[in-house]
C-alpha cells in the first residue's frame, strides 16, 4: 500500500505518523463503542429501576401512536440493555440503530417541543451520530460478534 496514492499515509504530513494511527485505530473505535455503550446503559439505569417513569416525557413529545407507557417501557430497555449490547459489540447495528432512533426523538424534543434549539439537542445530535457510525459500520474485532463470527 505504500505506492498507492490514496493510501492515508502518503498523504499524511508526518508520515511516520501513518503506523501509529493505524494501530490505535482499531482501539478507538473499540473505545469510542464500549463508552457509548456504558454511558447509554448509565442514562437508562434509572429508567429500566422504573420503567414507567418516562412516561410524562414521552406524553409531552406527542409524536407516538399508542399509549405513553409502551414507549416509556421501550425507551428504558433501549437505553439501558441496547446499551449493554453495545459495549460488549452484540447485535451491535440493530443495537445501535434503536439508541439512534430514540437519540433522534429527543432531539425533536429539545429542539422543537422544548424550543431549546441547538444548544438543547447538540448532545443528542452527538450521540445520535455515534450510534449512526455503528449502524453502519457495527462493532470490530474487539466485540462478542466477531468472537461469534456472525453480524447483523
């Protein structure tokens, strides 16, 4: 790869740097899924203790069919077990695209129900584009899936 023109490390000004950034590369992104995970399964503990308890917030949004208490109940499981599923890297893009989903809900809700704007929804859109980076691409080596051998 070192004649290939594309390749990042003949477009790096410090070439050297090439090598250190492909070995950490998986690492980050190990990184980046495990702590996106814990701090989604710390944001649902509470929820999933009392899983009827969001059931005000998601009245208050207005945008679901059916009753409050169905989407609560499936807010505090996504967060807290969908968070789980994501740090340990299984079913890592289905996972990962019902966080995303309910990432994308709440930025309506600060954005639009709660006029808060950017500055209200930005850690959403944050979180809702980590959870879009691993629909997409799913979890690494370092995951439950790859152990398995099988991905969503």
């Amino acid at each position: 790869m070192a004649n290939d023109p594309i390749h990042p490390s003949n477009r790096l000004i410090i070439p050297a740097l090439g090598s250190i950034y492909g070995g950490l590369g998986t690492f980050a992104e190990t990184l980046l899924r495990v702590v996106a995970g814990l701090a989604l399964v710390t944001h649902g503990f509470p929820k999933i203790m009392n899983p009827l308890g969001p059931v005000g917030l998601v009245e208050t949004i207005g945008l679901f069919p059916g009753p409050a208490a169905f989407w609560a109940v499936l807010l505090s499981v996504t967060e807290f077990f969908g968070g789980i599923l994501i740090a340990i890297g299984l079913l890592t893009r289905p996972a990962a695209f019902a966080a995303m989903i309910a990432l994308l809900v709440t930025v309506y809700f600060h954005w639009i129900v709660s006029s808060e704007g950017y500055a209200g929804a930005e850690k959403s859109i944050l979180w809702a584009t980590i959870m879009f980076y691993f629909v997409i691409r799913g979890a690494n080596a370092h995951s439950v899936d790859a152990r398995i051998g099988k991905t969503f």
